[in-house]
C-alpha cells in the first residue's frame, strides 16, 4: 500500500538559477522520476513547526553552505543544529542528509554529525545513484514505522484478495450495490472497507486467543508501556473494567472499590455477586470530586467497613480487587507507590481505573501518580491492573481500551485463565480497525515521539491557563472565567510537579485537609469556573453565569465541551489539540462575555436551540442567566448536590440480588415523591457529573429524594436545560411528566 511520506528538501537556492539550485532540483527530478515525491523549500521558517512536520516526511535533505560562507556566517550552522535538535527531540529515526561543499564536514559540530545519514556531494555521483541512495534509507524508515498487526492488516487490505468470509458487504462492494451504499462506500473509503475483516484472517492473528500479529503486536506496546502483560480491548475500558473484575471476583468476595468509581465497574460488582465496600471521596461545592482521604486506605478503616456490611459472611476474608479511579474526571491523580505500600497484600488485585490517564508513563511529571512505569517497584504479593481508553487522550479510535498487567514477586498472572474471563466480554466479531489503532496508538507514543507529544499537551494546557489569566487581569474588576487550579504557577517553562499537589486546605481546591504528597493535579485537564458560585457553595448575590449556558453557546459557535456542571465546564488537552483550538475557545469565551452584557437576544446568539424551543425567542442571554442562577440560589443546590454524594448510602440488599428482581419482575415504579426509605433496583446516575448516586440495593434517603424533587420541577421550568438523571423513568401522565424509579417491590 502506497502512503504519501515526500523527501523533504530546505536549501535557499531551491528557486535560483545558479549552480547550486540547478543540481539541487536535478536530484529532485532524480528522486521524483523514481516515484517519490519531492517538497523544496528555500528556508526553515518557525523551526518547531517545519520541524513537527517530520510526521509529513521520509527524509530531509538539508544544504550547508561552501567553506567560505559558512566562516562569514556562523548562524548557518547554528541554524542547522537548532533544526535537527527540534526533529531528534521528535523522532530518532527519520534520515537527514546533508548536501554541499566537499570539505564542508569541516565544519559541522559533532552534535550534528552523529544525527545525519550521511552527505550528498553533488559532482562526485550521479544524480540517479544519489537519489537511489536517499530513497533506500527512507524507504527503510517507511518500513520501519507500522507496528505489526497495522503492517499485516495493510498488506492484507492491498493484496486483492477475494472475501468469502463475513463482514457481508465483503470488502466494501455490497455497498456499491446501492445508492446510499455508495454513499457510505466514498464517506469512509476504500482502505477503511477492506480493512473491515472477520477472525478467519489467519495472516492477521486472532484477538480472542492473542496469536500472530495481534500477539505480536500486543507484546510491542507491554514493552512501550512499560508492564509484563498488555491486552487490547475493542469494545472501552468499560469492558476492559468488567474482564479484570470477572479475572479475580467470585460471588460473595468482598470487593474495596472508590465510591467515585465508572458506572462499569458497578456492573461488574452486580455481575460478580460482589460484597462492596465503598472508599468516599471528597467533594467541593463546584460538583468537582475530589480525591479518597489517605486515611480511607488505612487498612485499619477498610478492616471497619467489612465489620459494619450486614453481607460480608466473612469479616476476616481478604478482600479480592481494589478498584480506584486514577484520575478523576477533572484530574486528580493518587501517589500509587503510596497505595501500593499500605496494601499489598492485603488486598489480592489492585486495580487502577486510568481510563483518563494513558499519557502519565511518557512523561517524567507524572512521577509515582501512575499505575505502572519504567523502573517502579513491582509490589511483593498483589497484582495490579491499569485499564487505560487509548481513545480518550492518546490516538485510539473510538472503544480503543487497553488492559495492563504488572506481575508480583509472587504473583504471575496465568494467562490462560485470564483469557477465559476476557472471551466473556470480547465480541467473536471485533473490529479490526480499533486493533490497529490501539497498536499505532502505542507505536506513536515510542521515545522520544511520545515524550514529546505529551510535552506539548502539557506546555499548550499551561499556555491556555496563562491566556485565561492575562484576560482576567485586563478585565481587572470586571468578571471572567477561571480555570481551577492553583494559583502559584510561575511563567517560565514547564512548573515543577509541586506547583500541582493539592496540598491541605488550600481554598482553590476545597478539598479539606489532604495528606502532603498523595494528590497531584494533571495539568492537561482544565475544569473552567463560571461566576456566580464559589467553592463554599455560596452564590453571588450579584449575578450569575451557569455553565450549561455557555456551553451551549459554545456549541453554536463551533467548540464542543466534555463535561457541564452547574457553574464549571470541562476540557481536555489530549495530544491533538492545538494552539488554534485553544485560541479558538478564549476568543469563543470573549465573545459570550460580550453578547452577555450587551444581553443579547437568544434568537440572535443561540439561533439553533431557540428554534427547538421557542420560548426563549424574546428573552436576553443575559436575563436567562439570571433566572436559572435565581432558581439555583434558592434552592441551593450546590450545597444539596454536595450533601446528596457524601449523604450515607444504606445497603439493604446485595446489588446483585437487587437488580435481579429486575429480571424476575419483582419491582415497581415509585413516584420520586414516594421513594424515601425504598430500595433501588436500577443504578441512579445524575448528569453532570456522570457518577453513580444510588447502586441496586440501596435506600433512598430524604437528600437524595429531595435533590430529584428539584430536578423535576427545574426541568419543568427550563425545558432544554434538563438535569439528565439516568434511572429515572419518564411518564406523560395527563399531559405532565412524571418520573419513577424501578425499586424492589415490597413483601405484603
């Protein structure tokens, strides 16, 4: 298969019509009649963006003036070096050639010499030979780049062969068959259709049983991440979440699980038959959940919890799995070694949910505050298991998860067995394009190409915190957005990881009295503050902006958020965004400000949505934040939301028995006026933040019911804005929505 990689040529006299431009561009005819193509440029331009196009190249080929231009002008090979500084720190591989003078080896610094493959001298050969000679060594690079299963997938898609096998539309032309089929077949492409194969593709390697180049290339990326097993999953770390779970937990083990945990691993605690017991999070009053106190893994307190569960038949059992979200949504990181020391051993698997957190071990920042690195103390008895989305912040497709495994000293895993959980959750049927993405994505984060990656999230997250700043300084006493975070941060360079603990009772971060050194920051995650609320919960008397407001706009404008809550929104540097996009977004946040206080009307701002809800077309954008931060205020629901996650969650069954009632018809639906005291059949999930309220089993206590109260009538007043409660069932009952929720019906 033919990829587009040209030889990159930067000489000045490319254009000229003197002896060295003609020789240049008659070995680009050279390199080019040989079928490859050729970029020529006269100049360097803004080095660190010419250089990040080395993704773009095969090779480069760099000219160096004669000997007596180059002792008149020593910039020329200050130049040179700075370029080939800025690609090594990026790639390693990519040839560099360097054309000129004979004796021009002279002068080049040895730095520079041992980077180049080699020099072209233009009268010594012929252009052919060189041209041969450079297209030999970027061929070898070109082939050096796709990791296993990706070759294999791209050389099976280009060989022609005929498909007998499933997918049905065999290779793409069923849907040449039909108009909208064609339709689809020039939307996603040639390569992408035929790429669209089934397990019987012995030359590909099976994903069920990990063989061939799928085990190839899953034994490449164990090595890139630093971990002794590593298994690819096409269906989200949701899945890779339940494969852990159902690879050590039996019915009725006892499980310790972060009460902040992904709706996933609940399930799998339902699916297990799992006795939970539950670590608790803190919280500020921005909805922001913050991190497990340290004094939560004591394993004295855990030993409390089992004692307390009515369901745990063996008080001194040692529990199987310890799940902790290792990285919250918007950021907040655990010291592991510090985790791992207090409970190895005591606890069989430790499990570290990093959905958000596949970066952290291509860069040094990260330190200890990841699941498993280079050159970590591996613990003496327990496992531990990272499940990272390579799809959330590296370059994975969409469901690209991957599982990582860290033997202990005394501990290996059994692979065999392991596998027998996996093929519980992996479809006979996977889609090979998400394999290959998660085996690029893993290529791509080789040193140093992945160090740097992540060294540029970090530098553009930092440089978009510094842009919010500058505005909020030239606004002076006028409002504007915050970005959460701390406030000490200096202007130069990249912040020493200290800049980024949460140390203890520090007002930004409202999270109480933290252990020094267990919390860290990620830099990469930004969680925008709008006004109105403060991290006491308090609301400005004065006015206010909720966030669901501006996110809206913000949509309508072409910038699409990750999370709203009341007064914050959430945005993630992954390693694809830019300047451009992050530029994009302060201008967007200008602009609201100034359509705000100018109050402009919605039909004008947000045309789209006033079209789908027509009573907002007379009001100003201005005047619709007033209302909803009125309704907000009082009801204080910063303080209800905050009371209703830390509120005491009763278990009055074990989940799994809970929400088999479902399967047996053993539930009715209660009113939400009618729900205290009841048990959940159902999981209970508020959106924002996406985290699990009630699990099945679970009482409803008056916080909690007073909360979904609010939420009927403020969804009723604010169509459009709907606090989105997932659980809950909606029913038109005479021409009124009512909502329910599916509980354990009650024994006469």
């Amino acid at each position: 298969m033919k990829f587009r990689f040209p030889i990159v040529i930067i000489d000045e006299d490319f254009r000229s019509e003197n002896s060295s431009g003609l020789g240049i561009r008659v070995l680009a005819k050279a390199i080019e009649d040989e079928g490859l193509e050729v970029l020529g440029v006269t100049s360097y331009g803004d080095l660190t963006s010419f250089a990040q196009q080395q993704s773009r190249a095969s090779a480069f080929i760099l000219s160096i003036d004669d000997e007596e231009i180059v002792e008149e002008k020593p910039e020329a090979i200050e130049q040179l070096r700075n370029f080939v500084q800025e690609i090594r720190y990026r790639n390693e591989e990519i040839p560099i050639f360097l054309h000129g003078e004979t004796r021009t080896s002279r002068h080049i610094p040895n730095d520079v010499l041992r980077e180049l493959h080699g020099f072209i001298h233009m009268n010594e050969d012929t252009p052919e030979f060189v041209a041969r000679l450079i297209i030999r060594e970027a061929k070898a690079y070109l082939d050096s780049l796709p990791p296993p299963f990706f070759k294999a997938l791209t050389h099976y898609a280009a060989d022609g062969s005929y498909s007998w096998h499933c997918p049905g539309h065999s290779g793409g032309v069923a849907f040449l068959k039909s108009p909208v089929g064609q339709m689809f077949h020039q939307f996603f492409g040639e390569n992408m259709l035929r790429a669209d194969v089934c397990n019987a593709v012995d030359e590909l390697g099976q994903l069920l049983d990990h063989t061939g180049p799928v085990a190839a290339s899953e034994r490449n990326a164990a090595r890139i991440y630093n971990c002794d097993h590593l298994y690819f999953v096409t269906n989200g770390t949701s899945t890779s979440n339940k494969i852990v779970w159902n690879s050590t937990v039996a019915p009725g083990d006892i499980v310790v699980v972060d009460r902040n945990c992904h709706k996933s691993v609940l399930h799998s605690i339902i699916m297990t038959g799992a006795v939970p017991v539950f670590l608790m999070p803190t919280r500020n009053h921005f909805g922001i959940i913050g991190p497990i106190p340290k004094s939560e893994f004591a394993w004295e307190n855990i030993q409390k919890k089992i004692a307390r569960n009515p369901f745990a038949t063996d008080k001194n059992a040692k529990p199987r799995v310890l799940t902790i979200t290792q990285s919250t949504y918007d950021g907040v990181l655990y010291n592991v070694e510090e985790i791992k020391e207090m409970l190895d051993g005591k606890i069989d698997t430790l499990h570290f949910d990093e959905a958000w957190l596949p970066h952290a071990t291509f860069h040094d920042f990260y330190g200890d505050y990841h699941a498993i690195g280079a050159d970590r103390p591996r613990c003496k008895e327990s496992m531990v298991f990272s499940t990272q989305s390579t799809h959330k912040l590296l370059a994975g497709l969409s469901q690209a998860s991957q599982i990582l495994v860290q033997d202990a000293d005394q501990n290996r895993l059994d692979r065999d067995v392991f596998n027998e959980a996996y093929l519980m959750h992996t479809s006979t049927s996977p889609q090979y394009s998400i394999i290959a993405s998660c085996d690029v994505a893993a290529a791509m984060m080789e040193a140093p190409g992945g160090t740097a990656l992540v060294e540029e999230s970090l530098k553009e997250a930092l440089d978009f915190r510094r842009a919010m700043r500058k505005v909020d300084e030239e606004w002076g006493t006028d409002w504007w957005f915050k970005v959460w975070g701390p406030t000490d941060l200096s202007e130069d360079g990249l912040e020493e990881r200290d800049a980024w603990m949460l140390k203890a009772n520090e007002r930004w971060h409202g999270f109480g009295n933290l252990a020094e050194g267990f919390n860290m920051l990620d830099p990469i995650k930004a969680t925008i503050i709008t006004p109105g609320l403060d991290v006491e919960g308090d609301f400005s008397d004065e006015f206010g902006i909720p966030a669901a407001i501006v996110t809206k706009y913000l949509a309508e404008h072409g910038v699409i958020v990750e999370k709203t809550g009341l007064y914050s929104f959430f945005i993630m540097f992954t390693i694809g965004i830019t300047k451009g996009r992050w530029n994009t977004m302060v201008a967007a946040l200008q602009q609201f400000k100034d359509d705000y206080d100018k109050n402009q009307p919605l039909w004008k701002v947000l045309p789209e949505f006033v079209q789908k809800h027509p009573r907002y077309e007379r009001v100003g954008l201005k005047d619709l934040c007033t209302q909803i931060h009125e309704v907000y205020k009082a009801n204080d629901v910063a303080r209800l939301t905050t009371e209703m996650y830390l509120s005491d969650m009763v278990p009055a069954m074990k989940p799994t028995d809970a929400f088999s009632k479902m399967a047996h018809r053993k539930i009715e639906r209660v009113a939400i006026d009618d729900l205290e005291g009841r048990v959940t059949a159902v999981l209970l999930t508020p959106y924002p933040p996406g985290i699990p309220l009630l699990i099945p089993g679970e009482r409803f206590n008056k916080v909690i019911v007073n909360y979904l109260k609010f939420a009927r009538e403020f969804n009723e007043k604010f169509p459009g804005f709907e606090t989105d409660n997932h659980g809950l069932v909606k029913q038109i009952v005479d021409g009124k929505a009512v909502y329910y929720v599916d509980c354990v019906k009650q024994e006469d």
